[in-house]
C-alpha cells in the first residue's frame, strides 16, 4: 500500500516540482503564431485561475508553477475517478 501510494502521488508531485523549474516564458506555438501574423490582437482577454500555467496570486514564480502543477494532478486524478465510475455504472 506504501508503495502504490508513492507511485501515484508522491512521484508525480516530484515529476512536476522538477519540470516546472524548466516552465518556459516564451509564448507556446500557438501564440507565437498568433503575434507572427497579427490576429493576437482578436484575443478576448479573461479571467483564469491557471493564467500562463501558474496561480496569478502567488508572487514566487517557482511555488506558483509548482502548486498549479499539483492542481492539474488532482484534477486530473479526479476527473480519473469519475469516468471509472460512470463507465463501471454503464458497463452493469
């Protein structure tokens, strides 16, 4: 039971501690084609709790990106739980 506990939280928060000290600034794909051919300018500007991959509210770059990396796991895991337990109510 230890060991399932490591692999399916502990591992992943020290994953996402890693990589988001490699989180770049540079705009994604997407944005940067945006800017290359001047439609980024059309973009609706909204509120978001993950706004560039990080908690707004939080000054320390580093903690915001992490915190919000474990945000999106447990979302993720949430979102997880709830199919298998919709798809194992249909599948009876």
């Amino acid at each position: 039971m230890k060991n399932r506990f490591f692999l399916s939280w502990i591992l992943p928060i020290i994953t996402m501690f890693l990589a988001s000290l490699f989180a770049s600034s540079h705009p994604d794909t997407l944005e940067a084609v945006a800017e290359k051919y001047g439609f980024d300018s059309f973009a609706k500007n909204i509120t978001s709790v993950f706004t560039d991959y990080s908690f707004p509210f939080i000054s320390n770059e580093i903690l915001s990106s992490f915190l919000s990396g474990i945000a999106g796991i447990v979302l993720l895991y949430i979102l997880y739980k709830l199919l298998i337990l919709v798809s194992n109510r249909f599948a009876k």
